[in-house]
C-alpha cells in the first residue's frame, strides 16, 4: 500500500464563498465559480488518493459538505467526468476512474509535445529575473522533499513547469498541459515518495535552469524532453510493479 502523503492543503472547507481564489497556483490564479471551486477540490481529492479508484462521488453528501445547492456540485462532478477522471455506472452510482494506461500515455505524448514546444520560446525570452524565480521554486522544492511534504513538492514541481510557461508567454498553452496531465498525476502523486525520484527531478530540473539561462533553445528542448521521457518511464516502471505475479 502507498504511504500516505503528507501536505498542509485543506481540501476540505466546511462553507465554499463566492468569489474565491481558484485551488491553483502562480500567476494564472483569478477568482472562480463555486462550481470551478468545488471542481478544483474534488479533483485535487481524486490526484492525491483521497478518492481512489471506485469511491463513490456523492453529489447530495457533497453538497451537503460544501453547503451549497446540487447544481454546482453536478456541473462540477460533470466536468470530472469530462476528463475522464470520474465515470457513471449504470446510471445510478458515480464513481472514481481507475487508473487507465491507455489514459496516461495519452497524457504523456500531450504533455511532452506541448512542454517541449513551450519550452523552446522559453529560451528566447528568458531573463535574469526568470532565472531567478525558477531557482527560487527549485530551492522550495527540494525542502519540501526533504520535509516529505510530497504533495507540496508535486505542487512545487507544477509551479516549475507553470513559471516557464510565464516566460514563454502562453498561459493558455500551461493550462491545456494542466488539464491534460491528471492521469499522470495520479501516479506522480504514488511514485514521489519512492527513494530516489525526487532527487532525480531536482536534477533535472537543475539542468532545465542552465540550458535557459544560457537562451539555449536547442539545449532547453532537448534537456525538457529528457526529463518528461524519464518522469514517465518511472511511472511505468511502478505500474509494473503493481501488476500481480
């Protein structure tokens, strides 16, 4: 069984306002609706495990968590299901996804593709200051690791990649990568804790730093696409792991 993750996120407010800052982080935050909050937490819930595979998603005890009306929490679950993340059984019970290879490797080829094009207008533009935050994020990182707050990390290892979509000037470009990335993100949220693999990502994203501050586009691919080819084989390496003998 994987350990449990250690975070000081409250996923969980008793009473949902309107307007509210969005369950983001960075600069692309703005206020959402309740059914963009509610959205937020729920898929947060389903990333980290507190929803695994097969939970029921209970609009009528949600609502009644949120103190809100079903609507938003039905537009909510909605686009949870949009994304693959939640699915109908027989038209009656809602429930979590399992994890689904076909699914993450979707999400890996989108993530890649979009990362490493991203990346490459990154290092055209990219200044001291940019330089900067990305070690300040890096330095966060690696204490939050060394913490074993692993949902900080992953959360800290988001904002990484999110700055370099700042730099390149393409929010809209971070937030398909955001959504299209969930099902990789399920198993980042089970593989960070494996001795090893957030140190490796530390490393790697030490490398990224230099191939920008040198505004080597070239370099700056290719040390992107590296570092997402070997995020994703450590996830098929512990899917692996996880099939019965």
């Amino acid at each position: 069984m994987p350990p449990r993750l250690k975070t000081r996120t409250n996923l969980a407010p008793r009473r949902l306002k309107q307007p509210a800052a969005a369950v983001v982080r960075g600069a692309f935050e703005r206020p959402s609706s309740l059914r963009d909050q509610i959205y937020g937490i729920l898929r947060k819930r389903i990333l980290i495990g507190d929803l695994p595979p097969g939970a029921t998603v209970d609009e009528k005890a949600l609502a009644d968590e949120f103190q809100v009306s079903r609507t938003p929490v039905r537009e909510a679950v909605k686009k949870l299901t949009d994304e693959n993340l939640v699915e109908v059984k027989a038209q009656s019970r809602t429930m979590v996804r399992s994890i689904d290879r076909k699914l993450i490797h979707e999400a890996f080829l989108i993530r890649r593709a979009l990362e490493v094009e991203n990346i490459g207008h990154a290092a055209e533009r990219a200044l001291k200051a940019d330089i900067h935050r990305l070690e300040d994020i890096l330095m966060l990182h690696k204490l939050a690791l060394q913490r074993r707050h692993f949902v900080d990390a992953i959360g800290l290892d988001d904002d990484f990649h999110r700055q370099i979509a700042e730099i390149s000037d393409l929010p809209r470009l971070w937030q398909t990568i955001d959504v299209s990335k969930a099902h990789l993100d399920r198993c980042r949220y089970l593989t960070v804790p494996r001795p090893g693999l957030g140190e490796a990502t530390l490393a790697q994203h030490a490398s990224i730093i230099k191939a920008l501050e040198h505004n080597d586009k070239a370099l700056s691919r290719r040390t992107m696409g590296e570092h997402l080819d070997k995020a994703y084989q450590g996830i098929l390496t512990f899917l692996d792991s996880m099939v019965p003998e």
